[in-house]
C-alpha cells in the first residue's frame, strides 16, 4: 500500500491535525512519514533603502523562517518517534508553496501526500487561494485531503 507519506505543515493547528492523522495512518502500514515545511520566497520591500540594509533584514528573514521550520519539524519528529513511526524532515523556500509540495513529494519518492483544508468555501478560496485545491491539480499521486 503506501509507504512513504509527505505531509505539509506549518505548525497551525489544521496541520498538527495532519501531524497526527499522518502518524496514525502510518503505524499499521510500516509507512514513513516525511514532514514538509515549505516557505514562500519573499521579497522585502527596497525602495528607499540601502541595499545592505535589504541585505541584513533579508537575512534575518530567511534565518527566522528556517528557524521555525526546524521547530517544526522537530517537533513532528519528536511526535514521530513516540508513535515509533519512521520520520523525515525536509524544508525549502519557493515562489510557490503548492508546487513545491508536488516537487518534494516526487523528489522524496512519496505514495500518497496527506494535506489538512480551512473549508474556507468558494469565496474564502477566491479571497485567499487554497494550497490543497492547487496540489491537487498538478500532483499525479493520490492526495488524502482531512477537513
């Protein structure tokens, strides 16, 4: 059946859901999880400023996002072990969160992506876009969706 799992999160509340629905699927089918952290790329706005100063708050950006990333993950690690599932953890920056997911998912070699939804409806997806729906049209592996 399925083996390797990739799971997004971001450490919000849907995605701990994920976190632990994942881990429960995973046990009985002997399956890895691995856990994603994926970052928008962001550009700081320049105008007006010194491009070192752009430079050294991009940094620090970049720095502070990696750093929750491995907090993260780290805890899914941690949550990982407990229920003795196999875990990895992976984390990249992109312009494209949705894409990146559908990247790392084949780059990792993964059976299924397990993914948490807000259930915005229709016009909260207008508003604010939706990672699921946008996975969902360009994955080829099948996609476990939790409400």
């Amino acid at each position: 059946m399925f083996k390797r799992i990739l799971v997004p999160v971001d450490g919000s509340d849907l995605s701990e859901r994920a976190a632990e629905a994942s881990l429960a699927l995973a046990k009985p089918l002997g399956a890895t999880v691995v856990g994603f952290v994926a970052e928008p790329t962001g550009q700081l706005p320049a105008v007006g400023r010194p491009p070192s100063v752009v430079a050294h708050e991009t940094a620090q950006h970049e720095r502070r996002v990696e750093a929750h990333a491995r907090e993260v993950l780290s805890r899914f690690e941690q949550r990982a072990k407990a229920a003795g599932v196999a875990f990895e953890g992976h984390f990249e920056q992109a312009p494209r969160v949705d894409q990146a997911i559908v990247d790392a998912a084949e780059a990792k070699g993964c059976d299924l992506i397990l993914m948490v939804t807000h259930g915005r409806g229709a016009f909260g997806e207008f508003l604010f876009g939706s990672h699921t729906k946008a996975v969902l049209a360009r994955c080829k592996l099948p996609l476990l969706v939790l409400h």
